[in-house]
C-alpha cells in the first residue's frame, strides 16, 4: 500500500468511527436514560474505572492538541467537544487533520504542530 492509500485508508478509519459513535449514540439514548441510572450502577467499580480512563484519555489528548494547535481558543473548543462528544469529536479531529494533508505529506504532520 502507498503513501497516499494509507492516508486515504485512515480517513475512512477516523471518518467512520465517528460516524458510527453519533449512531451508537443516538441508538443507545433512545433505549437508555443516562440521566436516570440505577443506582447500583454509580457504585459500580468498573463504572469508576471508566471514568478515570476516560478522563486520563482526554488529559492526553488535549496535551496534543494544545501543542498541535497554534490558536487557544480553537483549542479549548476541541477539548470541550472531547469532552462532551468523546470518540465522536477525537474521531472527528483526525480526520479533518488528515484531510489537511497534500499528497506529498506524510502521516507525521497530523502528528507534529502546524507551521
């Protein structure tokens, strides 16, 4: 595979999980009030555990996206939005970066801070 398919193969990666994550989203929410757990739930181990992992992944990314972006502002916007969307949003921000990239550009300048 080449350069180019590669970059082409993660777009469709990225592209289509967020896709699936908005769908997985709205399925769930229409059988599931996540605003009304049992109470059991909240006391579950794996549920703390969860969130912790979450909240580390999103301590993570948002370094990166701090260091990636240039301007503040679009990043504290991004960092809301992993925040609030999780998957949906990180999905999303790579493949718009992705979709930045020329033909000539490799996979390290969606990695690297922008010029």
């Amino acid at each position: 595979m080449n350069h180019v398919q590669t970059i082409n193969s993660l777009k469709v990666i990225f592209a289509s999980i967020s896709v699936f994550m908005v769908y997985l989203v709205i399925v769930t929410s229409m059988k599931s009030d996540m605003f009304h757990l049992p109470t059991g739930v909240l006391h579950e181990p794996w549920f703390t555990t969860t969130l912790v992992d979450f909240y580390f992944n999103i301590f993570i990314i948002s370094s990166w996206v701090v260091y990636r972006e240039r301007n503040l502002l679009a990043s504290v916007l991004w960092i809301i939005a992993f925040i609030c969307l999780g998957s949906i949003a990180t999905a999303f921000y790579v493949f718009i970066q992705l979709m930045g990239l020329k033909d000539k550009d490799g996979f390290e300048n969606v990695l690297v801070r922008k010029a």
